[in-house]
C-alpha cells in the first residue's frame, strides 16, 4: 500500500495543483482534498471531502482514510472569496489549524506533516538586518493581520511537534508568491494603474514562482525523494524564495505602472481608500513591506531541505508580469524617463541602471 495524503485548502488555485500533482508520485495510493467549499478546478482522481478544518469532522476524516501524509495549506492572507470577511480568515487560519494539528494528534497513521507559512513572519522594520535567516527574531511583531496569523499558527506547530516527536514536521516560509494563475495581495496591488509608493523608499523584494511552490510541497512530503538519500524524512523550518531580489522602483518599470509617492503618514489613507473601493487589501502589514522591504536567507533550503528553484526572484517576477496586461506606459519608455530625470539630477533616481544589474545578476546565478 502507498501514501495516503491529506492536503487542505484544496479549493484555492494552488491547493488545487498540489492535489493533481501529487496523484502522479509514485508511492502514493490515495490523495484526500479537504476544503470547506467544493472547488471549481478538477481535482483528478483525488477524493474530495467537503469539510470545515475548523470543526471536529476533520478528524474523522484523518482515522477513516488513515492518512499518514498530512499538507496544511489552508493558511492565507485572502477571503476564498470576494464575500469573504478577514475575520473568516482568521478563523480559518488560527482555529482551523489547531483543529487540525489536534485531530492530527489523535491519529496515529499520521507520520509526516507539511504547513505552508509565510515570510510575513519576520515583519517589516527599518531596523531589520539585511537578510533574515530562520532563526532571526522580528524587530517588531505585528499586532495584527496575516502576519500575526503565521505567528500563531507556527506556534502551534511548535507546540504538536513536541507532543508528537514520531511526527516529522516542517514549515515552509514562502516569500510572495508569483505565477499567472497565483493569487495574493501584492498581485492585486501590482495590477493597479499606478503604483501608491511610499516616498523616499524603495523597498527589496522576494519572490517565488507558484511552481517552485509546487516542487518544493512535493519535496518537504516526502514524494520525489530519492531512495538513496540517508535521511528521506525532512524537518524543520524552512525559508522559501528565488535568488536575487528586486527595488520595487524596478518592479514598476517592469510592469509600465507609473509610482505616486506618497508621503508616509498619508500611506495609510490612501491604503484605506483602495480597500475600500475593492481594488485591493492594501493591509498595514502590506505597507511596511512596501516600506522597508524584507530578503531572506535560503541556505537551509537548499543544503538541508535539498531543493533548489528553477526560478529566480527576477525570472519569478518577469513570468508574472507577461501574463499581466500592459501598463500605462511601456516600460522602456518609464526605463528613459528614469533615466534622463537622474542624469539631469546627476545622481541615480529609483534604481535607475538597477534593472541591468538585475539582468547580469540573473545571467550569473
């Protein structure tokens, strides 16, 4: 008999590819999708179980099925859907997730445990290092949001992890995630017709491409690896991101969106108008990483976790933003007027020449 994996957040986009594609690992016999509502994509031959993590039921479904191979990606900043409040969200991510690390407790078939987290966890500070590794502590915890909902949720792992040591346990911590069918905040801010910036910052930026996402959930539950690894089983916590990084002002000029520098204590005003009109979930948490930034470091995922990304932080990027529409403006055309402001000013202005360091970079690795 091979696996049976149980994967969670199966009606989203990237739940929904995870379940399709683990179906075809060798090794594994049963794929369960869990979800609370009925998916709109095709599942394959996987079993879907229409249940809210949130309720006891979950844990039926564990014993039932004797899932051994448990993928946790019901953990997410957005509402499934438009009508979808924050405070559903939250529920979902903090509740729902203790619900089922307590169902997962109870079941003894359960072997292996996958959570999807995210960067958020570290914040966003003007006194943050550099880089991030996993084992450095936020400058300033966030009082609230997707980001404080991650906090909680890794606690709680933590907390299953030291009462099921059987369980190997890992965490991985994704920057933002990009692709043409990903769905996340920062996606609906870049595809607003001009970029609100924060004036006098130009925030690093990290991402990763929804297929390495994909590869990578394969790799840390177990499917892929090989048999002559000493130790197949892969646990801990785990930073997710493509190599490089990008200055928003370059992510701009990439997409033809032209900035509006916004002073800082009327960010959150206009933060609130967005929102309110429903072009996107201009959150504060989103406001400090459009700030200040933030890069990880990913030795552990390749030297511990064994995975490397076919996509860099700019290739990652540049796939995203062939499936977007056009700009306002081309951006060779916003490339040159950045570039004869900061000639004219004598001085580099918003990572002008930045994009082709970024390009010499990318051909280096």
């Amino acid at each position: 008999m091979g696996k049976t994996v149980l994967v969670t957040g199966a009606a989203r986009h990237l739940g929904g590819r995870l379940v399709r594609r683990i179906q075809r690992e060798p090794g594994v016999s049963r794929v369960i999708a869990v979800d609370a509502v009925p998916p709109r994509h095709q599942l394959g031959g996987a079993e879907f179980v229409q249940a809210d993590i949130r309720r006891p039921t979950v844990g039926r479904v564990l014993v039932e099925h004797s899932v051994d191979t448990v993928v946790h990606l019901d953990v997410t900043g957005t509402p499934l859907s438009p009508r979808g409040s924050r405070a559903g969200v939250k529920e979902t991510n903090v509740i729902g997730t203790m619900q089922l690390l307590g169902a997962c407790q109870k079941a003894p078939s359960v072997q292996r445990l996958v959570v999807k987290s995210s960067t958020n966890v570290y914040g966003s500070a003007p006194r943050d290092p550099a880089v991030f590794t996993e084992s450095t502590q936020p400058k300033a915890l966030s009082s609230g949001g997707f980001a404080k909902d991650a906090v909680e949720v890794e606690g709680y792992v933590r907390g299953f992890a030291r009462r099921r040591p059987d369980v190997a346990v890992t965490v991985l911590r994704f920057a933002n995630i990009l692709g043409p069918q990903a769905e996340t905040p920062l996606i609906d801010y870049f595809a607003l017709p001009v970029l609100p910036t924060v004036f006098g910052y130009d925030p690093r930026l990290q991402f990763v491409h929804e297929d390495d996402v994909i590869g990578v959930l394969l790799r840390a539950a177990g499917e892929g690896v090989s048999a002559s690894r000493a130790s197949p089983v892969i646990s801990g916590t785990f930073n997710i991101a493509g190599d490089g990084v990008l200055l928003l002002s370059q992510v701009a000029r990439r997409l033809g969106r032209p900035t509006v520098p916004v002073l800082l204590p009327a960010v959150t005003w206009v933060g609130s108008a967005l929102r309110s009109a429903g072009m996107t979930d201009f959150s504060p948490e989103q406001i400090r990483l459009l700030t200040h930034g933030r890069v990880v470091d990913t030795t552990r995922m390749r030297e511990a976790l064994g995975f490397t990304p076919r996509y860099t932080t700019a290739g990652a990027f540049a796939d995203f933003a062939d499936s977007c529409r056009p700009g306002l403006l081309p951006p060779e055309a916003v490339g040159r007027a950045v570039e004869a402001v900061a000639v004219r000013l004598g001085a580099p202005l918003d990572g002008a020449g930045g994009d082709e360091e970024m390009k010499e970079s990318d051909r280096h690795g």
